[in-house]
C-alpha cells in the first residue's frame, strides 16, 4: 500500500482538523505498537484508516449498516459518532483491499472498544484517545499510564468514556460496558469487595 497516495486521499475526504487529528493518532500507535511490541505496519495502518468514513452522509452509513450482515443493526439505535468505524472496516477492504481482520477490527471498535481487545485493538482505542492534541479532564493519567501499563491505560480510558457518557445522560453502547468490565478485570483480576 503506498502511505503517500492513501494520506492524499485522507487529505481529501477528512477536513484539515481532522486530517491532522489522523496524523497525530497514527504517530502516537506507532509509538504505542513499539513500546508494547505489536506490528508498528499494522498500528499505522489501523490508525490512518480510523476516521476514514467520519464525514461520510449519515444516510449513506445508515445503507451500509443496514444491507450488511457483518455490522449490527443495534448501531443504528445508537448516535450516528459510532457508525464511522465499523463502516470504514467495509470500506477499506472494498476501496484498498485490506483484508487484515486485527486491523479491520482495530478500526471498528476503536471509538467503543469491546470485551478481549487484542493489543492492536487497545493501541488505535487508546492513541485515538490519547494523541497530543486531545485536552479534557482526566487525560493526563492516561496518558501517564499509557507509558507502562496498555492495559490499565485503556481502562481508565474506557472509564471515563463511560463515565462522561452516563453523566450527560447519554446511551451507552454495549461493546463499551463489555470494554470497560473486561478491562476492570483484567486490570484488578475480577470482582473485589470493598
């Protein structure tokens, strides 16, 4: 795949903050991939692709979704920031031939997460979360603990995501409850009495 002709077509389908946002979170996986020892290739090319459907017409998402057995139609209950992801891990396949399941996987659930993340799911969740021009409380901690700990990183990510979500009175999409539980498990080795 050549990187520079698939950033021209970014450049072309994202706005300039976006693109840049895009950027940022690619360089942050690859940083992330080399720390916790996964495919530096695989993280980039999961974290370029990220947001590649982000500004695709809702109408368009909601088609896609719906003729498709591979995406849920529970999406569709949900707010329309969750469609881009498992739509762009049709895309991709279908637009550059990218039939890499770790990476197509890594782009779907990366604004969600789900329960047993593989270590490419963690890193694009986390570097979308995480990238150096993101600003809101909490962030800090994560990014601290992203620095050892991939795992514990994502939970705190997870937790607040949950947490924000349930304090603006939002839904709350399955896979991110599924996320968060798996992770709090992983992290503090199941339930605990306090």
């Amino acid at each position: 795949m050549d990187i520079e002709t698939l950033k021209l077509d970014l450049e072309e389908r994202l706005t300039k903050g976006r693109y840049e946002h895009t950027l940022r979170v690619t360089d942050t996986a690859i940083k992330l991939a080399e720390t916790f020892r996964e495919s530096e290739e695989n993280a980039k090319i999961a974290a370029l692709f990220h947001d590649y459907c982000k500004y695709d017409s809702l109408e368009e998402m909601k088609q896609t979704i719906a003729a498709n057995s591979k995406l849920p139609d529970l999406l569709l209950s949900f707010h329309h920031e969750l469609w881009h992801g498992p739509v762009a891990s049709l895309r991709i396949e279908e637009k550059y031939g990218i039939t890499n399941q770790e990476i197509k996987d890594a782009i779907f659930f990366h604004t969600t997460g789900r329960s047993n993340m593989t270590k490419l799911d963690k890193i694009i969740f986390l570097a979308d979360y995480i990238e150096p021009g993101r600003d809101f409380p909490g962030l800090d901690e994560v990014r601290d603990t992203a620095k050892i700990d991939l795992t514990k990183a994502c939970y705190l990510a997870a937790k607040n995501t949950v947490r924000y979500l349930m304090e603006k009175n939002r839904t709350v999409y399955p896979d991110s409850f599924h996320a968060y539980n798996d992770l709090n498990q992983q992290v503090f080795g199941g339930m605990k009495d306090e």
